[in-house]
C-alpha cells in the first residue's frame, strides 16, 4: 500500500544539524525520516513542515525562508528519487516516473508577521498548507497550548472558547482559500478551531492531531471537531507521539494505542475522514513504530481493530489525496 503522511519535523532538525555543524541529510539519517526509509515503506508522499519557534530570538520570515532553501536543496541533491510538489498532478507525475514526493508545509503561521504579503511570497515558493499557530500566540491566533521557556507542554491553555482566531487571522484564512493554501488546525485553540469551521468554505485539515474523547490533551480533536473536519470533506492526521494517545500522559507510543484512536475517528467522522500526520522528527518518548520504514506495523495493528484492506488504504493515502486533488 502507498503512504501519504500530512507531517513531520525532518527538514527543522536537518536545518539545526547544520548550524550545529554535523548535518543530517535527507537521503539517509538517523532521523525518524529520510529517503530510504521512505522507499523501504512504499510512501508516496511526505508533507514536509517548515517548523518555527518564535521564541528563537531570530526574524520568524528570515528563518523560514532558510528553512525553505534547506528544503529545496535536499530535494534538489535527490531528485532522483524525490519531487517537491505544488499541485496533484505533480504528484501523479513523480508517481509515473518513481519518484516520491515532498509537500512543503508551514507549522507556525507567525513566520507571516501579520503580513499578507509574507503569506503570498510563501505559497509562491511552494507552501500549500500551514498551521495558523504553534504553541505561542501570535498576531492571527491563539493556541491550544502554551509553551513556557521554549520547551515542554507547560502552562496548559487547552479547552479555550474565547480566544480565536485575531482580525488578522480572518484575513488569513481568506487569503489561504483564495490561493489554494489548506487551512491547518491543528495546534488551534478551541475558539480557533470554530473560527475557522464558520469562517470558511472549502474543506481543512488537522494535520497531526488525536481524538481527544481517548486523551484529553488540549491538542487532540473532540467529537464536535471530527465531525465538523469530515463534513466539510477534510482530513484528520494521526499523530503517533504518546502523550496525545495515552489517557496518563505515557510517552510510549504503542501501533495498538494508534489504531484505537483510528477507530474512534472513523466511528465518529466516518472511513473517509482519518489520514496519517506522524510528527515524526517532532516527536520523543518510545515509539514502537521506530521511524518510517516501520508502517507494517500499524497496517497491522489496523486490521486487528477490523479495518478493512480498503479502509486501511484510505487511512494510509486515499483520503488525504482526495483532499489534495481537491484543493491543489
């Protein structure tokens, strides 16, 4: 079966192996993401995130755009063997030819500084999708959680009805339906996420994120959210790091603990609205499913909550494609 994952971290942790002066390289790594891995999995596509951290002190456009250098310079010194892409077609076309391809994705819409302008300079250079915060406020919205000194999941600011999207934000979101860019929810405060529900149209993602009905981690989905995502015709990336699938904050991340969550999407939104989102390279604890050449073993964990073969190949590509046929 082909693989479509909506996000990992692998191009943020290459670009910080450089300036520590040991790079990584897409090609092959010890990453949880690299080339061969892909291949050994059968992936048709990988999105790549652009991950900022506003609290590095550096301009948040500056930066990103190193990030997107780095990005088309991997994929350039691979072009063999991988694409990136701006449209589905594109994706068919790597497909014919053998390769893989990449989506090139921002999580951390504050990158923008507030400007429309920086939006459209990074869907010109290849962005088609982007999370609107990461875990700090920024000038479009609020998060659904609040990082404290740069790291870790402290000062929880999960369940939030009042704080959404900003006047800047209503703008974006317009702005991204116009161009073509999907709309990510994931990392959204509750308020955020309704914002966007009535303030948009076409379909819109959560690419890595959980039911929250299983753990109750502010970044996880309720019911009224999944449903909401599968009636507009969207997406929902399983996220595999452990503190978003255990109830007890357990860091290990278990192929049975994810296909649980699986399960609990597809009951609720239905078999077409449930795709993968790994946050591989973003992720810590103990993953039974080490990196990406290991995806049999949640194909198999799948089947054993009695999935179907066709509904296990909607959950690995076809749903998340027929978004990006859609959109793109």
């Amino acid at each position: 079966m082909k693989i479509v994952d909506m996000h990992c971290d692998t191009i943020s942790v290459i670009w910080e192996s450089r300036r520590r002066g040991a790079p990584q390289q897409l090609s092959q790594n010890t990453l949880h993401v690299d080339i061969q891995k892909m291949k050994k999995a059968g992936y048709l596509l990988q999105n790549f995130a652009m991950y900022i951290d506003l609290k590095r002190g550096l301009d948040p456009f500056a930066y990103v755009s190193e990030l997107i250098d780095v990005f088309y310079e991997e994929i350039e010194q691979n072009k063999n063997d991988i694409g990136a892409i701006k449209s589905y077609d594109e994706i068919l076309g790597n497909e014919r030819q053998g390769r893989l391809s990449a989506l090139m994705t921002i999580e951390e819409g504050g990158c923008c500084k507030g400007e429309i302008e920086n939006l459209e300079t990074l869907y010109r250079r290849g962005a088609r999708m982007m999370t609107l915060t990461w875990n700090y406020p920024n000038e479009l919205a609020f998060p659904n959680i609040i990082v404290q000194n740069g790291s870790g999941d402290s000062g929880l600011f999960g369940f939030d009805n009042t704080n959404g999207l900003t006047r800047k934000g209503f703008l974006f979101v317009e702005r991204m339906e116009e161009l073509g860019m999907i709309i990510d929810v994931s990392h959204l405060s509750d308020a955020g996420f309704w914002d966007v529900a009535n303030h948009t149209k076409k379909p819109f993602v959560a690419s890595h994120s959980n039911a929250r009905a299983l753990c109750g981690h502010a970044r996880n989905l309720t019911d009224a959210m999944i449903r909401k995502i599968a009636d507009r015709g969207g997406v929902i990336g399983l996220n595999y790091y452990g503190c978003f699938l255990n109830e007890t904050n357990d860091s290990y991340s278990s192929a049975a603990r994810m296909a649980e969550h699986a399960r609990h999407i597809v009951n609720v939104g239905g078999a077409e609205c449930l795709g993968l989102g790994s946050d591989f390279d973003g992720i810590d604890g103990e993953l039974e499913i080490a990196d990406c050449s290991q995806m049999d073993k949640l194909v198999d964990a799948l089947g054993r909550q009695r999935f179907t073969g066709a509904e296990i190949e909607n959950i690995l590509c076809r749903n998340v494609l027929r978004v990006y046929r859609e959109l793109l």
